[in-house]
C-alpha cells in the first residue's frame, strides 16, 4: 500500500477506526492479539529448567493435563511458553 493510499484511508475512516489506530499507535493492546513475546515452544528440556524441576516432573504435569503440550510429530513434544507463565503464575507447579 502506498502512502497516498494510506493517508486516504485514515483520512476518509470512521471514528471507531480512528479509535483502534489511535490504540495501535499508543502501543495498547488490540482486541483478540496476543502477546507476540510469548508465543515460543520449549522443549521438555527447556520447560524443566524454567520451572526448574526435572524432565520427568514436567513429564507428571503433561500426562495429568495440568501443562498443555503441542505434538510437533509423534514423539516431539513442545510446551507454549504462555502455559508455563500461567502455571508458574497460578502456582500450582509441583
């Protein structure tokens, strides 16, 4: 898109629009986005250093449900970062 383009958009938007380009340009969050700095995969390895517990205890909290897992392909198991803020932050770890 070009900047004449651009410009003629914000120029002719409604004022809800302006409202959410005024949000994104202040840095607030934007509704249904997710933190882009939370988004990684741990391997069980990683996972079990930031909680700082062993592999097989990370292993417990993946069978019993209570860190959820991604199968990358059978046998490759990754855990969102994001679940590992919310368990540590509900702690309710080991």
């Amino acid at each position: 898109m070009t900047a004449e383009k651009r410009f003629t958009l914000i120029l002719s938007a409604t004022p809800d629009v302006l409202k959410r380009i005024d949000r994104i340009l202040s840095g607030e969050p934007s509704e249904g986005t997710t933190d882009p700095g939370d988004r990684r995969l741990l391997s069980i390895q990683q996972a079990a250093q930031v909680l700082n517990v062993s592999r097989t205890t990370v292993w417990r909290l993946l069978k019993a449900g209570r860190l959820p897992f991604i199968e990358l392909r059978p046998g490759s198991r990754r855990v969102p970062s994001a679940a590992i803020t919310e368990l540590v932050q509900k702690g309710r770890c080991a």
